[in-house]
C-alpha cells in the first residue's frame, strides 16, 4: 500500500512540474548576493561564492548549498550565517508556503484561506525541487545535485524532499529533528495550536513568545532577557497567524504508518543509498530530544549525532559558530568518509 502511495504521487508530481507556468523571478544583482526576490511563487536569496578561486579552473567546482529555516523563520534570519556560508560556495535561502510574510498578490486579494489549502509535506517537496532547478538555471549552473542545510521545519522539508527526490541531494545536515517526539515535544506542539488557532491580535504574540522560550536553552534566555520583545515583534512582523497555523497542522505527524512521518522518509532515503548525512541537536533540546535524533540517524544509516551541551532546539541561534564550522567541515569532508 506504502508502495503504491509513493507511485501515485511520483506521477502527480510529474503531472504537476508539466503544468506548472514558468517561474516569475524579480532578480536585481549587488556584486556577490542578490535581494530577496520571488522564484515558483517563494522569497528567496541567492549569495554567490565570495572566494573566487573557488570557481577557477584548477578547483571543484563547489556544490551549491541550500538552507531550510525553522517554522516561525524568514531570509532574514539567516542572512547573518551567509557571510561565512558563502564563502567557498553559492548558497540559496528561501521561504517555504506557510513561512515569511504573504506574496504581495496574495494579501491584496483577500485569498489566505486558499493560498494555504495544501501545505502538505509533498507540496513542499515538489516545491524544493521546482525552485533549487529553476534558481540554478537562472544563475548558469546546469546541473544538481545541491548540498542542503534544514533546521527544525526546514529539517524535515529536506528530507521529504530527499526521500522522493534523491537524484537532487548530495549531502544532508539536519539540526533538531528527532526519529518521534516525545510527550514534552507533542505538549509543546499542542500549546502552540492552542495559541494560534485563536483569530485575534493576541494570539501570534503570545504563540512567537512560547516559541522563543521553548526553543532555547534557560541559559540563553537568561543572557537575552532584554531582546526577547525585538525577536517576538520581528517574528510577528514576519509571519502570519494563518500559515503559521497551517504548517503545524499540516506537516507533523504521530502515525509512523504516514509516508512523511520521519521513520518511513528515514526509510526510503536510506534505501536510496545514495545521500550522506549529518544529524546535530542541543542536549537541552525539548523538542527534540538527543535520544530520538540518535535512533533517527541509526535508522538513516548515518554516523554519529552531534551534541551541543548547554544548548536547546535553535542550534544557530545559540552556537552559531560551532554550527556552522560542524556544517561546513561536514560538507567539505571526501565523501568516503561520511
């Protein structure tokens, strides 16, 4: 039956990719980025190699790499890593349906309720593919398979999208998404439905306020007390209560027989075996917990998890150095080695 789920929606995405019209981009270039610009419909980044050597013709050519946010995040949060990220690489950030603030067209026709109807985790599969081929066509490069980077939501974007697009991924570096949660994780889910679901002003306030002290480590909120009210208005000023809500209903589940519960795409990436990966989570983490990511990972026939002590869920956010120094010598490691 599984099998038979997964060809049916093989040949609806095909049918959906030759239907699709042409991406609309809105692209203007300053020197090594871009400005954030719309490609399938999804805000996007694209930061070109600042280390130009990296491009000559005694070099690898370097894999481009892709960043997937967490759930309440924008471009915007991660354009501090892009510096360093970009260093020896192109690096594409975009925004999933249901993150970031609503296109133009949409929020001027009073459509949202449509425009969220399927926020499934095959749209946003299909979407990953639709928008990695189309960027890097723009940009000159002809060819995949991309590096991907997921955190959190965008974790489990990239390995859906790995699960039933192989042939597109490289190398996968997943922080904080764990083979099944735990009664701690799912409460936490819970109260932040609890939260959205009320249609007033209040509600995505007191939902980005829960999400910030559930998402870090006591230390760090301790640290940051006096910056929590910028980071809740920004994730105000960023999302919407509506595609917020979508995501959490929509892309998470707890029935290990669904096609995009982490245990069966676990399942078909290692049978693929084609894709090297890397899983990393906070000790303190409760959403994920570090038990969970290491039978995650044991089910991916992946190597060691790494742990951050000290740190919650937003690993970035919290060590954003270490991150990206495991991030990057993961990537640039000979693949016999992974």
């Amino acid at each position: 039956m599984l099998l038979q789920r997964f060809c049916l929606c093989y040949w609806l995405t095909v049918l959906r990719f030759l239907l699709l019209p042409p991406p609309v981009w809105s692209l203007t270039a300053h020197g090594a980025s871009t400005t954030i610009h719309y490609i399938c419909g999804r805000r996007c980044k694209y930061t070109s190699c600042s280390n130009s050597n990296s491009n000559s013709s005694n070099a690898l050519d370097p894999v481009p790499l892709v960043v997937i946010g967490g759930m309440s995040q924008s471009i915007e949060s991660w354009e501090h890593h892009l510096s360093a990220l970009s260093k020896n690489r192109d690096v594409l950030v975009y925004e999933c349906l249901g993150q970031g603030p609503l296109p133009p067209h949409v929020s001027s026709s009073g459509t949202e309720e449509e425009y969220f109807r399927d926020l499934s985790l095959q749209v946003h599969a299909d979407d990953f593919a639709s928008i990695v081929s189309s960027a890097l066509s723009h940009v000159g490069i002809q060819r995949t398979p991309v590096d991907v980077c997921g955190f959190s939501f965008g974790g489990r974007v990239a390995l859906a999208a790995a699960s039933i697009y192989p042939h597109f991924i490289r190398k996968l570096h997943i922080t904080g998404v764990p083979a099944r949660r735990d009664a701690n994780g799912r409460d936490i889910f819970t109260t932040w439905k609890n939260l959205l679901i009320n249609n007033d002003d209040s509600s995505l306030y007191e939902y980005a306020y829960a999400s910030i002290i559930a998402s870090h480590s006591e230390e760090f909120i301790g640290k940051n007390h006096g910056k929590i009210q910028k980071w809740v208005d920004f994730i105000q000023k960023s999302n919407t209560r509506i595609g917020l809500m979508a995501l959490l209903e929509q892309t998470h589940t707890d029935d290990e027989q669904n096609m995009w519960h982490p245990v069966c795409m676990a399942q078909r990436i290692a049978s693929h075996g084609c894709i090297a990966g890397r899983l990393t989570v906070g000790r303190q983490d409760k959403l994920a917990s570090h038990e969970n990511v290491e039978i995650f990972s044991n089910l991916l026939g992946w190597g060691p998890i790494g742990i951050y002590d000290g740190v919650g869920h937003a690993v970035p956010i919290e060590k954003p150095r270490q991150w990206r120094e495991d991030l990057l010598s993961f990537l640039d490691a000979n693949d016999m080695q992974q």
